[in-house]
C-alpha cells in the first residue's frame, strides 16, 4: 500500500487549517460531487465527497492523498482518479471510520495499491 495516501502531497496546495467543505471534487474526467467533510490529521487525512445523484448519493472516502491540486479562488479539488474509479469505490461507512484500521486498510488498498 501506499504508504503516503493518507496525507496531503506537498505540491497540491493544501494548507493546514483550510477548511473544505463544500468545495467541488474534480475527477480527472469531470465533476464528481462536494466535500461534506474533511481531516488534515497527520497520517489520517481524508475527504468525504457527496456525489449526489450522480451516484444516488453515495458517500465516499478518499485519501488525500489523491488530490493533485486544490484551487481555492474557484473552490474546487482536482483528484488523480476517473469518475468511474470513484463510482467503484467503496462506500462511506462512518460507524467504521473511526478506528477500525482495517477499514482505513481496505480503502487505502483501493487508492494506493494500484488497482486504481
């Protein structure tokens, strides 16, 4: 697994104590949905993205690892991932998102093991 997947890369522009939520999530393949929630913890940073009904309003989980850029003037995050990468991502699950480390395991496997 990727072991930097769960943190902000240096270069996408992410400041400690932006707070992003309602901003719009870009896939590399167009629009995706918005931040719902968000967490720059060290080692444990993430995005929670409502799709909408794109999806019929699935919740999903992404590292933070997948954001190459954040475009605050615009609001929107630019990830590393297509539409349909996200559409085959597992679900949001919040009675396991907080600290159940095989949850944590099994979407960083997803993002960061290369499958995706």
């Amino acid at each position: 697994m990727n072991e930097h997947i769960w943190g902000y890369q240096p270069s996408s522009g992410y400041s400690t104590g932006v707070d992003l939520i309602g901003y719009k999530v870009e896939a590399t393949d167009g629009g995706i949905g918005k931040v719902d929630k968000h967490s720059d913890e060290v080692g444990s940073a993430y995005l929670v993205v409502d799709t909408g009904v794109w999806i019929f309003g699935k919740h999903v989980l992404i590292p933070a690892g997948t954001v190459r850029r954040i475009d605050t003037e615009n609001r929107t995050i630019h990830i590393d991932r297509t539409k349909a990468q996200i559409k085959d991502a597992p679900e949001f699950d919040k009675d396991k998102h907080i600290g159940d480390a095989g949850y944590h395991d099994q979407i960083g496997g997803y993002y960061g093991d290369g499958r995706v």
